[in-house]
C-alpha cells in the first residue's frame, strides 16, 4: 500500500508544494512545528533514508539544501533546521523547520493551527524564492 507521501506525490491528496523536480517534491508540514516547516521527499518511496541509493541520497540532500535557502529567503529565521525522523510515516522525509531559538526543533511541542490561505501564501513565497535559485 502507498504510503501518504507517495499519495501526495500521484496527486491523490493535496499537498502545499513549494518545489518539484523529477526525482524529488517538497511541502509544507500540515501539523508544522513553525511557519514554513517543510518536508522533502524522494517521489521514489523508500521507508528508511538510509536505504535509498547513493545517487537518490545525494541527490535528496542536494535538493533540500535549495530548497532549505529558499525557505530562509522566504520565512524570517535565524537557521533552518534539519530533522530526520522518519519513525511516523513509512517514506524517507527531510523536515526542515525555520528556526529562532533551538527549542523550536522540539517535536513535542504544541503544532501551528494555520488556515489554508495562510499555508497557501507561506507555499507561494517559498516556491517563488526557490525559482530565484
């Protein structure tokens, strides 16, 4: 069975993309730990980053990394911070949080109520920055 992310990439549920190549895709988090809180994934689904092939693991850190300076470009934030758990959907994800302060990273914490439109304009302006790249 497809896992919600491979969902996501097939266009079977919608998704706040902000950047798309033939081999990756990135959205926004729709339980977000802050603003712009994205995920990157490979469009290929492997449940453990760590078994995807050298090339596609490259590449997904090639592709976040643009896609995490598109991020800083488009959300106020002192760094952008990187997170691999992959313990809760079975697809290799990259989170990649704007951060101010450390403990923003915390995933205990209480997620960000936003509104379609304001996901919508956070998506747009990150999509926009990363176009720039």
């Amino acid at each position: 069975m497809a896992s919600v992310f491979t969902k996501i990439v097939n266009g079977e549920i919608p998704s706040y993309k902000v950047a798309e190549d033939d081999n990756y895709y990135a959205f926004l988090d729709i339980n977000p730990l802050a603003q712009g809180h994205t995920l990157v994934i490979p469009k290929h689904e492997v449940d453990y980053i760590f078994d995807l092939p050298e090339w596609e693991y490259a590449g997904l850190w090639n592709f976040a990394s643009r896609v995490a300076k598109a991020l800083g470009a488009a959300v106020p934030c002192k760094r952008v911070g990187i997170a691999v758990l992959g313990m809760e959907v079975p697809h290799a994800h990259i989170h990649l949080v704007p951060l101010q302060h450390e403990s923003d990273l915390d995933f205990r914490k209480e997620k960000l109520k936003l509104s379609p439109d304001e996901f919508r304009e956070i998506a747009g302006k990150i999509a926009l920055e990363f176009e720039k790249l």
